[in-house]
C-alpha cells in the first residue's frame, strides 16, 4: 500500500489537482484537511483539536456522521449487492425507499424518480412538466416561472432558475433558457405582493409549464424566509391557468424548517417535488423526483409515453439502502421536539449578533440561524474565528449562517451561537 501523506503533502496534491466548489484552480486558500468525523464533530488531520459541525454538511449529514445505524444499514447492502443498473431491474431497498417517500411526503405525490444528485432531480422534475405539457399537445409551455434570490442547483434547467442578475450563474444569462422571474418574496405577507405573483403567473400562462420554488427557506441564494402564505397564492394562480407547480425541497426536506417538508406549512402540495440532501443523511448521493398521479398519466399518454431520463447510478442499491435507515431514523424519534429545541437555542444565541456593528438582520427557523452583514462576509476571517470558537462554518457573500445536525445538543448549539456571533464580528 502507498504511505499515508501527511498534511503538507496532501495540500500540495490538493492546490495543484483538486478543483473545490466555486472555487479558482489552485485555490485561494487551503482547504481544511478532515482526517475523520463523528457525532456533531470533524476531526482534523493537523490534530488542531475536534470542530463541532455547524453545517451538516450542507443541510445534509443531519443525524451525525458515523452513526451506527446508517453504518450497519451500508455494510449489510455492500454485502449484498453494492449497485445494478436500474434499467429492467428492480431490487428492495429502492422499492422501499420509493414507499417511504410516498407515505412521508404530502398527499397526492404517487412516484418517485431516484436521481443522483440535487440537480439532476431539479433537472427532471423540468423535463417531467416540460414533457406533461408536449404530451397534452401543448408544446408551447415550456418556460419556468420562478422568484429572484433562488438557488436549485449548477446544472443547465437549475441554473436557468437561479437568480440571473447578480447571482452566481451570472456568467452564462446570455445562454441559458430565459424564465420569467418575479421578485423576491417578502418576509412577511403583503397582498402586493401576492398579487404580483398572480398576475404573472396569468399574464404568462401560455408559455409557461411550470412555477418553481423553494418553500418558505431560499437557501444558497441568499439564506431568506418567506410566508408560507405565498405557496398558497402560487398553488391557486397554478391551478386556474393551468401550470404546473414544482417544490424544490433539496435543502428544506426531513424537518430542516421544523415541519417534514417546508409545504406543510401551508398545507399544499406541488405537482412536482424535489428532495435531497439529508436523504441519505448525508452519507451517499441521491436525491429523488416525486410527482401525482396526473403528472406520471400525463406523461404515460404523449405520443413518446416514456420519461426519457436514466442515469447509469439510478436507484443506486446502498444509497437506498441508507435513504431508508435515514428516514426510519428521523421518523422513530421526536424529531419535532429536538428541532424546536435547535431552533430555541439559536433563537437565544444569535440574540446577541443583533446588537454587532455591520449586522443588519438575524433569523431562525427550525434548524436554520442566519445572520446577514451589511457588508461582503470576509470568508477567511469569519471561517476562522468559528473555529477559534471550535465550530465549521462556511460563511459566503454577506452571511454568516448554520444549520446544525438535528442532533446537536444544547452546549453545542450555545457553542455554535457563540461561533456565528464571533465570525459576524470578524467577517
Ligand atoms: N436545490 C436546492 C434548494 C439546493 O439547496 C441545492 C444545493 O445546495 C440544489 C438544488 C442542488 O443540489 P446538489 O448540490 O445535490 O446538486
């Protein structure tokens, strides 16, 4: 076997051959190096002492890493069978899982496309309304409808519905298919601003064949809450002119915003609904595509009745597997209580972040602290007072913000706090 590389030797590997998300080739500054992680904690290969995560990996590991249930899920299915293609052949753990997200998620969404990642779900839930739409013998639906400050993903449809002007897929606006954009939503609820959402959704009917959103939490786009109230308005206006609606549930699903999926807050089901992330719990890429009954029979009736879509890791077996310990996980527990319990503690911690010169909001849902500068968040500074404190963070643009494992205790979540408030003041 090859000799273990030691910190310096493996940055250097890093700098001069691994790109890193968003980031310059080399990157501007080095990467920490994580030699292991468990419960709430990263340990660094430099031996500078355990971290506490304050990101779940983004939204994702959200009942710790190297949990012993998820372990033993993955290793009895690696024993089993690590992968087979999905194409004329089924197997347990996907079938499950499929039944799993059916019962959990709101009524009505029937089946469930496995993709492999967050994107490439958003990527298939667009050509399921797309191909709804063509099916129908109306092919001139094929624009989305989405609001400004969102975020679904890197890949072509995802970025399209991604904020154009001054977000981060600014560079491609000339090449990506146009959507229509609405505003941002209010924090609160403004009937203004509902109408703005149903007029434009009317005036644009013939051409769109779907609304897209992330319910209640735009997360990578900017970290902003909005009413619940609005999902409503867009499932009406949806429903009278005849446009599907699509919930992009990749960051909120599994109890994120202290409800299962953000839509239950308002008691509405999309037509199409994306998940990710924390399905797995962190530990393996997948994500799926769900969507009703009439979607599915929409599409099984066109003149091409098949959903041309089949990545060679679809329904990946061990993923699967641990898709479904994840969810038993989550669901055999007073998951509600113990997001209540984050949400308190953030509530309290970043109390005192409002009160720091530079700061110009702080929020908590659920499992979710944000706190926004006024200012561009000085990346390196921030990341590094958190862990001065013992805490992971990743700030960008002008927020310092977490979102802790579901299971992070009540000193953590303090620490975490004090973490955020110190990298506010830095950044
Ligand atoms: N949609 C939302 C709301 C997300 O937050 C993300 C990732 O941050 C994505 C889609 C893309 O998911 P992935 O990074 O797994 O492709």
């Amino acid at each position: 076997p090859e000799p273990a590389l030691n910190v310096a030797e493996l940055l250097a590997l890093d700098r001069r051959h691994v790109w890193h998300p968003y980031g310059p080739m080399p990157g501007r500054q080095d990467p920490l190096v994580v030699e292991s992680a468990s419960g709430v904690r990263l340990r660094p290969a430099d031996g500078s002492g355990e971290l506490v995560d304050g990101m779940s990996s983004w939204w994702s590991a959200i009942h710790g890493y190297n949990h012993p249930v998820l372990n033993e899920a993955a290793r009895e299915q690696l024993e089993r069978m690590s992968h087979v293609m999905f194409g004329g052949l089924t197997h347990e753990p996907a079938v499950r899982l499929a039944k799993l997200l059916v019962d959990m998620s709101p009524e009505g969404l029937e089946h469930v496309f496995l993709a492999d990642s967050g994107s490439v779900s958003v990527e298939v839930a667009v050509k399921m309304c797309l191909q709804y739409w063509r099916s129908l013998g109306r092919p001139g639906k094929q624009r989305l409808l989405t609001w400004r400050g969102g975020y679904h993903g890197d890949t072509w449809q995802p970025m399209s519905v991604c904020d154009p002007e001054g977000g981060m897929h600014e560079l491609w606006s000339g090449v990506l298919p146009r959507q229509v954009f609405a505003d941002a939503p209010p924090a609160q609820y403004e009937e203004a601003y509902a109408d703005h959402l149903r007029s434009l959704v009317e005036r644009h009917a013939g051409e769109l064949a779907a609304v897209i959103v992330e319910p209640v939490v735009q997360g990578a786009g900017g970290m902003r809450f909005h009413s619940p109230a609005y999902l409503r308005v867009l499932r009406e206006a949806c429903d009278a002119h005849d446009v599907l609606l699509v919930f992009d549930e990749i960051a909120t699903g599994f109890g994120r915003t202290g409800a299962l999926f953000a839509a239950e807050h308002a008691a509405v089901t999309p037509d199409v609904m994306c998940v990710g992330k924390a399905l797995t719990g962190g530990y393996l890429t997948m994500a799926a595509t769900l969507c009703t009954s009439r979607v599915a029979d929409g599409i099984s009736r066109g003149e091409v009745p098949v959903l041309a879509h089949g990545p060679t890791f679809m329904g990946n077996p061990l993923a699967a597997a641990v898709a479904c310990a994840s969810i038993g996980l989550l669901l055999g527990q007073d998951w509600r209580a113990e997001v209540k319990r984050i949400e308190t503690g953030l509530g309290e911690g970043l109390a005192p972040a409002a009160g720091l010169p530079g700061v110009r909001d702080v929020r908590v849902l659920g499992a979710i602290g944000v706190v926004q500068l006024d200012h561009p968040v000085d990346m390196r500074a921030a990341t590094e007072a958190a862990v001065r404190e013992g805490v992971w963070l990743r700030p960008f643009r002008d927020l310092v913000y977490t979102m802790p494992p579901y299971v992070t205790g009540d000193a953590d979540v303090a620490r975490i706090a004090r973490a955020v408030c110190a990298a506010a003041r830095k950044g």
